[in-house]
C-alpha cells in the first residue's frame, strides 16, 4: 500500500468511525461507483443538502453539518464541505464526499470509502489524496482534523502505509535520539537541521515551569550508527475554533515531529516517552503565529522503521529542554 505522508501528521484517514460501523445495512463501496462518485458534484454547497444522481445516489449533508472554513500557518483559507453518500436502494451509506475549495475558489474532491470496501478502493483513495496534497500542502492534515472531529476515526492506524513492524524489523533499543533532518531552533529564532549542528552553537531551551526561553551552547552532537530504527510520529494541532451562522472557522497550526520511541517529552500528564504519549494529550509548541509557546494536541501517532540511518542527539551547557521541529522536547 501506498506510503502517506503529512507535510507538516496527517496524512489522512483510514476505517470509518464508530459512526458508520453502526450504521443500517453497510455495504462496501464498490470501484466503479467510487469513480462514477468522482464526477459527482454539489451546485451550490450552501444551498444544496440533498442532492440526487443517476437515480440511483444520494449526496447528503453530512449530520446538516455547516461548512468548515480552516486557516493555516500560511494565513491562507480553505474550505471543507462533507456529504453522505448513499446508494437509494436499500439506503445504505457507502462512503463520505470531501469538497475541498481552497482560497482561490478551486475545488478538490476526496470520497472516504465505507469501512467494509475492498482494499483496492482504499488504495485508490489514499492514493487520491495524496496526489491532492501535493498540490494543496496540509490537505490531508486538514482532512485529517476534520474527520477526527466529526467522526471519531480509530485513527491513523493506516498511516503508515501499512508497515509492520515486524516485517521491518525495526530497532528498539537504548539509544535516545532523533532523525537527522529534524530542525533545531537556534538563537534568535532561525532553525538548523540536526545532523549540521556542530559544538558552540547557540540553541533555545524552554522553562517549562514559566515558558520563558533563553540561550545554552551546543557542547557535543552525539551521532549513533545507521539502523533501522523505530520511530515514534507525533502530528500536534493547536486549533481555535469560531461557530458562526456561516460556518465553523477554525485556525490550526500544527508541528510533527519524529523520534526514537524512547525519547523523554514533558506532557501536561508529566514527563512521558514519546512512544507512551496518547492521542488527545497535550505538549508545549512554538506557535509560530503567535510566537508565544502553547499547548499543542496530539492528533495522530504512528509508529514504523525510519529506514536504515544515523540519529542524533544534543548535548548543552544549561536547561532542560530543547526545541525540535518548534516542539519541546527533553534533553537526553
């Protein structure tokens, strides 16, 4: 299956929820109703709710939901729509349709399977929506918000591309460190990858008491020999969230951040290994909007072989803490 990625977790969505596993009568979508669902499209997303086609479809506001109008990092602002798709006979659901319309009023289509459908039909979606996330960046962490809001996914399960870890026979071991090309954030805010980070530099650390930052010197890179080491993914939102008559408007930043499972992290739920931290529980992050640190959510966790590589770690003078990919993080 095809491996997903989250440009900034998220990549996105896999089961359906406890929602749809309850529904009357499920059937799997099959391939060629999921492409004719393709070319299915909604007039008017404010005024259209109920919607048939071919005689034999439905389109369906999902729970008469109001749109979702999501802004980034970027400032930019786009907007997700979310329809049942039912098949009349029977009126069975079979799948969700996604109507992503970005900022300059282009419109991209996304159509969750039912959870009984064939593997293929999920591959085909995966497959879609990673195509689609390469042109509209954070597509699927913002699908991925949505659905988990909305349906209460099991989720991202499938995120890894379907690695198993056996398979892959990933290390776990005592080695306490990150992949090399995870950002450090230096003095004065600028950020470095790790692996060039060299003995002098000046790094941030964080108070995790006051949240109040200040500067400590780089006093060794520890470099650990290539493996396949396990890896632990944290995608983390900070989301704030309007509801108006028009619509929910909602302004998410996220961070991610890759680790070896053992890796120490201060939670609100105290000092954790990364690979212990839960869905739902929440970790200090640079706001880069806002430029204050914050709670972050964790949104998604997966955990998979990185690949055989060298990992990292920082050593410094002072503090307890260090920023990873504008995450707090332990030191070692």
């Amino acid at each position: 299956m095809r491996k997903l990625t989250l440009t900034l977790l998220l990549s996105s969505a896999i089961y359906l929820s406890n929602a749809q596993t309850a529904a009357v009568n499920p059937r799997p979508l099959t391939m060629d109703e999921y492409t004719k669902a393709q070319g299915y499209t909604i007039a008017n997303l404010d005024q259209d709710t109920y919607v048939k086609f071919d005689n034999a479809y439905v389109l369906d506001r999902y729970e008469s939901r109001k749109p979702y109008f999501i802004t980034g990092s970027d400032g930019l602002k786009k907007r997700i729509d979310l329809y049942k798709l039912v098949a009349k006979e029977g009126m069975q659901e079979i799948g969700l349709m996604v109507f992503y319309t970005n900022e300059k009023g282009k419109m991209y289509k996304a159509l969750v399977p039912d959870f009984t459908a064939d593997a293929k039909v999920w591959e085909k979606y995966f497959l879609d929506i990673d195509n689609i996330n390469k042109e509209e960046t954070n597509f699927i962490l913002k699908l991925s918000y949505v659905l988990s809001k909305e349906m209460s996914f099991q989720q991202y399960k499938m995120l890894n591309g379907g690695k198993d870890m056996k398979e892959e026979s990933a290390t776990y071991g005592n080695d306490i460190c990150f992949p090399g090309d995870e950002m450090v954030t230096m003095a004065g805010g600028g950020t470095k990858m790790l692996k060039t980070v060299k003995p002098g530099d000046a790094v941030i650390t964080i108070d995790p008491t006051t949240n109040k930052s200040s500067v400590v010197k780089v006093k060794e890179l520890t470099t650990h020999d290539a493996k396949n080491y396990a890896l632990t993914r944290l995608v983390l939102v900070s989301a704030v969230v309007t509801d108006t008559k028009v619509g929910q408007f909602i302004n998410l930043n996220s961070k991610i951040l890759q680790a070896t499972p053992n890796h120490p992290m201060l939670t609100k739920q105290g000092n954790q290994k990364m690979g212990e931290i839960k869905t739902g529980q929440e970790v200090l992050c640079l706001n880069d909007q806002t430029g204050k640190y914050e709670a972050f959510i964790v949104l998604q966790k997966t955990e998979k072989g990185g690949g055989i590589q060298k990992v990292y770690n920082i050593v410094v003078d002072g503090g307890s803490t260090l920023l990873m990919n504008g995450v707090m993080v332990m030191q070692k």
